[in-house]
C-alpha cells in the first residue's frame, strides 16, 4: 500500500490485545435520515417510514440472515436529544444491548440530515457544542462501541438544506451554504475529540458521498472546475486540508472567518478516521454552460471517482453506501451490486487500501425517489428486503457475495487490516462465532489477489 498514509496506518495498526482482530467490513445499514420541511412543521422520519420501531428485532434477524456482522445504523436524534444534557435513551438501550448480544457491530450514525426541533437548524451557531456534549454522553453510556459516523454526509446536508432549499433551513443562498457547512463540519470534529475522550480507540468511518460534474462544452468547463473543487470542501475542512484558493475565497467571501478556518486546519482528527465514500448512479452530473446540472448516470464510476478522493486525503477507504431500485425486469439491482464490487475490487487492486463494502439499506426505503422533498408515502425497491421483510433477488445475491468472499479479502491483499475490538462482555454464541470467523480468516496463508480483479 502506498506510505504517505502511515500515520493513518500505524494508528490502525497498532499492537493489539487478545480481544482485537481484523474483518473486511461487508456491512448493510438502517435508513435513519430525519430532516424536515414545510419549514420545520413535517419531520420526515425514515425509521417510522421504514416501520424500524416496530419491527427492529426483525431487521436485526434478517442483519444475521444474511451473515452480516457490520451495521450503519444510529438512535433517532430528533428522539433521543431532547435538550442540553436531557435524553430518551429508551429506545436507544433496547436497540443496542440487542445489537451487543447478537455480536452485530454497530458503524454508530450520530446525525443524520436532522437535528432536534429545539435546535432548530444546521444554520444555529450552538449546534458544533451541542451536538459534541451529546457524543461524549452517547459513548459514555455505550462505552463498548468503537466506531462511528458522527455526523453523515455533511456535504450533501448543507447542500439539501442551504443550497437547493429542499431540507431544514430551506435556504438557498451561499452564505447559508457555507454556514451550514461550518457548523456541520465543526460538529463532527468536536463530536470525534468528545467520543475519543471516552474510547480513545475510536474509528471514525466518515460517510460522504463522492460526486463528479462534467462539462457539457467548453462554456461549461469554468462551471464544471468550481463544482469539481466545491465538492471537496466538507472533507477538505474535516481532514485539516488546506482548500483551493478560489474555494478559500469563497468560503471567506461568504461568512467563514480567518480564526474559523484556522480551527479546521489545527483541529483535525484525520489519524482516527476511515473516508466512507458513497456512490450513487445520481452523484455524476452534466454541467450547462450557465451552470445548471442534470444528472449524468454512471460515467467513470466509483473506481476513478474513489481514487480522486483517495489521491487527495490518502486515507483507508470503505464503500459506505449505494443501492438501485430492484426495476422492472426484476434483476437491475443485482447487476448494479456486481458492477459496484467489481469497482472495489478494481480501486483495491490499484493500491487503494479498502476496508469495507455497503449495500444501503438493509429494507426498502420511503420518498428517497422526490430526495425527501414531500411527504406522498412512495415506497423505493432500494433495499434487501422489502417493508414486508420479503428478501429481494439483491439480498439474495448479496449474502452469495458474501459468502464468497469473506475468506478471501480480510488480510492477503491491499486491503488494510482494521483493529477492531470484540471484546463484548457476555457476547453470546454470535459473538464467538464472529470471533471464530475473523480470527480464521487472519490465520489463512496469504492469497495472491491481483488476479481476482474482475476488470471493473
């Protein structure tokens, strides 16, 4: 793998306990986002959508059905944080002793698109210090869970909801852009150091979704080459990367201050963390000459897209989310399944360090078609499993993937060996065999990969 990431690597790497061991991290996810709109008066709730709070034991079966022991999956903050220092942790105690003694490791989601209406919004200076006392509370009560996405998908967040107008705020300016985006920005920073306080093993597996804009003529190449650099910037301030001048510019010219700027390049966590990067077939888009975007499907795909990013922050990565509707002909997400593994096995190939893979979201999910803009009901053949918990061709193919190559990857190739603490007190059958699967799949004889690569 190549060296300029040591310092990522040797703080993943480091000595291990009796306890700690090493997975390729195949994993799913519940769909937890909880804007709102209609100005704060609608709280679009995926979990309800999803019927999660009634049936979560059921999710949690099919989790095990399908041999996945890695799941995204977080507590309903509009929920659980009912004001500074004031939580419902009801719900949140019973979902996660379940989790712990069924050995399923949670990636923990923090935030996901919403916050509390006491809070208001992303655009409330009081949200970073805020959100940051509830992390250290959070895994203060939950000391045994060791990774986390505190805040997801920042950079899409502060677009929903300060850019396009569609979320939260419903603004649509750059200055409430650029705010939003501090804020989140500093929120998961200050949320990562509060959680490091209680687990200073932590892994931070930062969620974003990794997008490219593509110049439709050569009056589109100015518009194309900002959206290009503006697409990096929530990363870019979470990982103490300094930006490029026009986007300094920008974020100066639209309320960042120097001293704010200063604190994300001085209070940087980058050593802790994963970069989690999402793909959709919607995250490539044509730009017009005056500007405007559309959707440009599946050009270069998640294989070069990942290796910008990676060229850019030199960090282990993991495949964080994607899904397609299942379609009409039956088998469409089960071909977009193939072709998204063939690009990691082509990214990891290439020398990427890779260190997991997610299929996004375990069931169908509700209104995701409109990006949550209304609330109409309509249901995505997105998931697994459908809302009846019916396994969908997708699931199917996706345990088979697993199954096949879950002894392959961990440890004999490029992929990076994640310290991973299993040490659950009183872990039931589950959790032994967990620990039994990856402590035999660390003992295998080294595999030469490069010719497994599918040509992705």
């Amino acid at each position: 793998m190549p060296s300029n990431h040591n310092h990522t690597s040797k703080r993943l790497a480091q000595a291990q306990s009796r306890h700690r061991t090493h997975a390729f991290m195949f994993a799913t996810g519940i769909e937890n986002s909880d804007p709102t709109i209609h100005q704060g008066r609608t709280r679009i709730d995926e979990m309800e959508k999803c019927g999660h709070y009634d049936h979560w034991q059921l999710d949690f079966d099919l989790v095990r059905h399908l041999n996945i022991f890695f799941l995204r999956y977080g507590a309903p903050l509009h929920r659980t944080f009912l004001g500074p220092s004031h939580y419902d942790w009801s719900f949140s105690d019973l979902v996660f002793r379940d989790l712990r003694a069924r050995g399923i490791v949670p990636i923990t989601d923090l935030c996901h698109f919403g916050v509390p209406d006491w809070i208001g919004n992303f655009q409330n200076p009081d949200f970073p210090d805020l959100f940051a006392c509830y992390a250290r509370d959070f895994a203060e009560r939950y000391p045994w869970i060791q990774l986390y996405t505190p805040v997801n998908e920042m950079y899409i967040c502060a677009l929903f909801s300060a850019s396009y107008g569609w979320w939260n705020e419903q603004l649509t300016t750059d200055h409430a852009f650029v705010t939003a985006l501090k804020n989140l920005v500093k929120a998961n920073i200050l949320a990562m150091r509060a959680i490091l306080q209680v687990r200073p093993d932590a892994i931070f597996i930062q969620s974003e979704s990794s997008e490219y804009f593509h110049a439709d003529s050569p009056r589109a190449i100015h518009a194309a080459e900002t959206l290009n650099a503006k697409r990096f910037l929530s990363l870019d301030l979470n990982y103490g990367r300094r930006v490029d001048s026009d986007m300094y510019e920008f974020l100066l010219d639209n309320g960042m201050t120097r001293d704010e700027y200063h604190f994300f390049l001085h209070h940087h966590l980058k050593h802790h963390c994963i970069m989690g990067n999402d793909y959709y077939v919607t995250n490539e888009h044509r730009v017009a000459s005056d500007g405007t975007t559309r959707c440009a499907g599946e050009v270069f795909g998640y294989d070069e897209i990942t290796r910008q990013y990676y060229d850019r922050y030199l960090l282990p990565v993991m495949h964080t989310e994607t899904n397609l509707a299942q379609g009409p002909g039956g088998e469409e997400s089960v071909y977009w399944l193939w072709k998204e593994w063939a690009n990691v096995l082509r990214v990891r190939n290439t020398g990427v360090p890779v260190v997991g893979f997610t299929w996004y979201s375990l069931t169908d999910q509700v209104d995701w078609d409109v990006a949550l803009r209304e609330d109409l009901g309509h249901v995505n053949p997105l998931g697994l499993f459908d809302l009846d918990r019916n396994i969908r061709p997708v699931g199917k193919a996706y345990r088979q993937l697993i199954e096949d190559w879950r002894h392959v990857l961990p440890t004999q190739s490029v992929c990076l060996r994640v310290p991973l603490d299993l040490s659950m007190d009183g872990g039931d059958a589950r959790t032994r065999e967990m620990q039994a699967m990856v402590q035999n799949e660390d003992a295998r004889p080294p595999t030469d990969l490069q010719v497994l690569d599918t040509g992705g």
